[in-house]
C-alpha cells in the first residue's frame, strides 16, 4: 500500500511539473510554430511561383534561422512543417490570384 501512495505522489508532481513547463515554455513554442510554418509556406510559394524564383533562393529570404522548419513544394501546393509532422501548413497558387494558405 505503501508503494501504491508513492507511486501516485510520483505520478501527481509529475503532472504539475509537466503542466507548469506547457505553460512556461512549450506553449509559446508551438505558438511560434503555428506562425513559422504558416509564414513559411505562403513565402516559398508566393517567392516559387510568383516570382519564378529556385528553391535556394527563396530560402535565402529568411532573416531569421527556420532551419528546424522542413518546406517541400510538388507543384501545385507548398507545405512547411515542424516538430516532426505535428504543426504543418499549407498554401496553394491559384493562377492570377497568387498563393494562399490553405486549410489541412
């Protein structure tokens, strides 16, 4: 019985202590990856098929470091994603209207 209310404390500041780091610090971080990845598809589609610029060009557009950020364009849609496939985004060139962010 003992080993059960030990057990259950151990569970319990496991809880808080994971609850007080979401709030701290994970909840701006995905806060932050929701806009890069937003961010990023709209500016490598708008600078891939607007511009008609190459890849390593449009990347070298970033004046911050979004090297953790993976973007990928097939052709008719760009897609920027992060913490491994957990926040991602879209956004699609339409002819004569340019690029927007698309719904998943």
């Amino acid at each position: 019985m003992k080993v059960v209310k030990v057990l259950l404390i151990t569970l319990g500041v496991m809880l808080v202590l994971i609850g007080f780091g979401w709030q701290v610090w994970l909840k701006d971080q995905v806060a932050f990856a929701r806009v890069a990845t937003a961010y990023g598809a709209k500016q490598v589609c708008s600078c891939l098929h607007v511009a008609e610029r190459p890849m390593d060009s449009c990347m070298d557009d970033f004046t911050t470091d979004i090297s953790a950020v993976s973007i990928a364009d097939d052709g008719a849609e760009t897609s920027a994603t992060v913490l491994g496939g957990l926040v991602s985004a879209k956004a699609r060139f339409e002819p004569g209207l340019g690029c927007t962010l698309v719904k998943p």
